[in-house]
C-alpha cells in the first residue's frame, strides 16, 4: 500500500512528475496492501501455466508437416486427453501445494526488503536484476538437479518428472511436490540476494516459467526469439535429459549451458531421435563460444 494519499502527494515525495507507467502503477495498487500484491504471483503462476503452453498443443494436435518437422522426438504423439491429464495434474499440486506456500511466505518476502512503492525501476535496472536472477538460479539449480539424479533422490522424488520421457509444455511444472518446494529457493535466492521491486519480482517468475514451457515443449522451433540468447540450452538441449531419462547423469542446465560445460556434464548419445548432427552442431559451437572468452 502506498503512503500517499493522491498523486500530488506522490509527486511531491519524488520531486517530479510520475511517469505513465508510475501513475497506472499507482492507481493499480494505491490502495492494496503489500500481501495482496504479494500474492499476485499465484494468478500469474495460473495464468502463464494455463495459456504459454497452448501454442505448443495446437501445433502438436494440428499434426502439420510443415511443423511436424520442428518436433525433437517425432516419433512420439501426445493426445489431448494427455495433456489434459497433465494440466490437472499440475494444477491439483498448484492447489494444494504452491497456493498455500505462497501464501504463508508472504513475512519472508518482506524480510528481503522487495518493494512496492515508488519509483519504478527503470528498464535498466530491471535488465540487469533479471541476469542476475537468471544465473543465480541456473548455477544452484544445477547442482539440485544433479542431487535429484542421485539414486535417492531420483527414486524418492525426480523420478515423477521423468514420467515424460518425450516432455510437452504442460509437464514442465510436473513433479513431485516436494521437488516443486526445493527448486523454488534457487527460484527466490535472486531476488532475495537482490531484492527489487514487486513488478521486477512478477515478470522474473512469469519469464522463468515461460522458459521452463519452452524447454519442455517437445519442439525445437527455428524462429524461436531465444536461439539469439548466447548458452541457453533450448528444447533440444532439455528434451535430451529426459529422453535418456533415469540413466541420465548429462544436460542439467535449467536455462544456461555453461555449468554442464564447465562440470563436464554436456553430453548426448547417437541414438538421440533423427536429429544428433544438429545437436552436436549446436554443443561444439556453445564450446567454442566459452573456450575464446
């Protein structure tokens, strides 16, 4: 809740006259306290999960040639009845799970000093958190990923994610609960190492699960805007972990490349669907890349 009463009051705190974004920004949460926004990222959760994988269904349903070709394991057909299986599924856990964790996290959220108020961030200062949480939670979560590979782990927990050996966008949050709660701290490590403001803290969590749709989608599609983001592993890179599936001690990376580069972890096997010569393409060029910086 903001502590101004109208926007000359907020104005005047700044000393300048607020932007666009600061006014809508102010109208949309002048009046709503600091937990209620807090809690804004279950609709986001809801919403991003409900519709970013829908391209994806459509295009797997649509049985197109022309895109068929895009598909990493072709040979595998997810029907609707599949994928609604695993929307309930993922949602029952939303529920019952993330729901009331996120709810009851509301004093950590606070204790990391995450703000509401005004200004807004600039772009700048946005950017620049969002690599950060980026790489702060790709390097832990790797290393909790290849815990979850060890035979308890796996056995205990994992193994539920790797039901999908061919994963779809829809299986990207499928696991076992408890696996949903641990990788959700290196989620949160960034912006509690580098807290920011609420908006920042929202699009950070919408952009992470739209990259976890992505890798999960089945599909290695040409045109995708991230083939232009230097080391990010991409559907092929992840669907590879799964296809391999128990057995698989390789291709960790939540997002980035680097830390299965640098631990040695950056494999794949020639058995990989019909598409193995564009893989090794795309791993000696990552190689390259980190052996000239």
């Amino acid at each position: 809740m903001l502590p101004y009463q109208n926007l000359h009051q907020a104005e005047a705190a700044l000393g300048r006259e607020l932007t666009v974004a600061e006014k809508l920004w102010f109208n949309y949460s002048a009046n709503k306290p600091d937990y209620l926004l807090h809690y804004h990222n279950i609709l986001f959760l809801v919403l991003v999960y409900s519709t970013a994988p829908l391209p994806y269904m459509f295009i797997e349903l649509s049985r197109s040639k022309k895109i068929e070709k895009h598909k990493i394991q072709s040979k595998v057909k997810n029907s609707f009845q599949d994928m609604l299986k695993c929307y309930k599924d993922v949602m029952r856990t939303f529920i019952v799970v993330v729901g009331p964790f996120q709810l009851f996290s509301y004093p950590l959220i606070k204790l990391t000093g995450i703000r509401t108020g005004l200004p807004l961030p600039s772009g700048g200062e946005m950017f620049w958190q969002l690599i950060v949480y980026f790489l702060i939670e790709d390097y832990t979560s790797y290393w909790v990923h290849r815990l979850l590979h060890s035979n308890w782990g796996y056995e205990k927990i994992h193994h539920l994610h790797h039901e999908y050996s061919a994963p779809m966008g829809f299986a990207a949050p499928y696991a076992h609960w408890s696996e949903i709660l641990i990788l959700g701290v290196p989620a949160f490590l960034g912006p509690a190492l580098v807290p920011g403001h609420i908006t920042n803290y929202w699009l950070w969590f919408v952009l992470r699960q739209m990259e976890a749709i992505e890798i999960h989608s089945g599909y290695d599609l040409s045109w995708s805007p991230t083939k232009f983001i230097p080391f990010y592993g991409g559907a092929e890179y992840h669907d590879y972990h799964h296809y391999v599936g128990r057995r698989s001690q390789s291709n960790f990376a939540s997002v980035f490349t680097y830390c299965d580069y640098l631990y040695g972890t950056d494999k794949v096997s020639p058995v990989f669907d019909n598409n193995v010569e564009i893989y090794y393409m795309h791993l000696t060029i990552t190689k390259l890349w980190l052996g000239s910086v």
